[in-house]
C-alpha cells in the first residue's frame, strides 16, 4: 500500500501518470474535503507518497509530456505545468482570476503586462491582457503587499514584513534582497536597476538592482499658507 503522510489516508485516488518506474504521481478524487485538490508524488515506485497542491482548484488527471515536464487538468479550466518532474507547479494557465486575486494589480513592461497581488505567497500575471495567466509562487511565509515587472523576466516583490525579493526568470524562483531599513510598505521599480522602497517612514533606492539601499533626503511641498511653502522632509 500506498504510504502517506499522517491524515491523508482517505483520499480516493483516480488517475495515475509516470516518467519511470520510480518517478509517478496520481491524481485525487474530487469531493468536500480539503484535500481534493492534491496530487500524490512518489520517487520509489510507489512505496511512499508526498503530497503537492498545485491549485485551488480540484485536479482531475495528470501526465507526463517528458521525464520532467508535467501537466495537471481540473475543474474550471485550471491548468498546471511543471518543469521538475512534480515536485513544484510555479505556472498556472487559467482564463480566470477569481476572488483569490482581487487586492491589487500592476502593469508590466507593455500595456498587455500585469500582476495580480494574491491573499497567499501568489502572484498571477498575464502577457496578453488577461485572456491567460499563470501563478508566480513566491516563497514567502507573509502576505505581499507590492509587486513591480520592469521586465517580464526581472521583477521585483515585497511583502508585509518588508522582505524585498527579485526573479530573474519570470517569477520561476525568487531571491531574497536586503532592503537596508524598516519594513517597507510599497515598491517601485521603473527600471531593471532602479528600485525605490517607501515606508514606514521615508525612501530608500538603490541603482544596482537591489544589491544596496541609501536613503534618500528630500522634502515634498504639502502647501501653502500665507504665500509660503509648507515643506515635509522625507527621512528614514
């Protein structure tokens, strides 16, 4: 038998695909529990299994195109693809966002570009104006709160405990920046080299593509009163 990890032994397997005689993975049933939408992973022909959750949505088949590349089909059209034989799906192909991806979103490179801000460590984008998007998986514990493409290879994400991450790939793995100050709030990144981090108090920018951070001294005009400029200096 099949050995899973502890609380998964009432999943009704149903559809099973391998690159090996080793290397498989198997598709769940589809039901009111909250584990429907899992595939079973297993590297050793089946005497234990590992559990992977691609999608949000429940996950009907699975099969293997190459020894690595994967593909996953369920419910609503969801679409998930692998290059590591499994063991992640960081692209999602789906002609709907859903709630899920309703906080925020920010063009890209063209005007066909953007990134949706996820409730998880998600972020889905799309190049060709939302007829498709795929799932950019960040490997944050925290939830993002800004996210900025100034290419659709290099990107730049922070999330709400001011962790600053940059891929270089589309989003297929993320590296972890250090931001040089307080948790920032909100990112801007109008070039590959240029990121501006603002909050909680002042900016911060760096030139070299998020290799170093100095905080920018400057002052913004509020108002006027009495003819005079009411000026707020900007400081970390």
């Amino acid at each position: 038998a099949l050995a899973l990890p502890p609380g998964t032994a009432q999943l009704a397997l149903r559809d099973i695909s391998c690159s090996d005689v080793t290397h498989c993975l198997i598709a769940t049933a589809p039901g009111a529990g909250t584990n429907t939408n899992q595939l079973v992973r297993t590297t050793d022909g089946g005497l234990t299994g590992s559990l992977v959750s691609p999608s949000g949505q429940n996950l009907l088949a699975v099969s293997f195109s190459t020894a690595s590349n994967v593909v996953a089909v369920g419910q609503n059209g969801a679409t998930v693809l692998s290059s590591d034989g499994g063991e992640t799906f960081p692209t999602l192909i789906s002609h709907t966002l859903g709630s899920m991806y309703s906080r925020s979103i920010r063009l890209g490179q063209s005007a066909l570009d953007a990134y949706a801000l996820g409730d998880t460590s998600a972020i889905a984008a799309t190049t060709n104006g939302g007829e498709g998007w795929k799932l950019l998986r960040v490997p944050s514990s925290a939830q993002l709160s800004d996210v900025d493409f100034p290419t659709t290879e290099i990107g730049y994400v922070l999330n709400s405990a001011g962790t600053l991450f940059r891929t270089d790939d589309g989003g297929l793995s993320f590296s972890i920046l250090n931001s040089a100050g307080g948790a920032a709030t909100a990112l801007l990144a109008p070039s590959v080299k240029t990121v501006l981090l603002t909050g909680p108090r002042g900016v911060r920018r760096s030139t070299n593509a998020g290799g170093r951070f100095t905080s920018m001294n400057a002052t913004v005009v509020m108002s006027r009163a009495h003819g005079k400029k009411r000026r707020v200096k900007l400081s970390s």
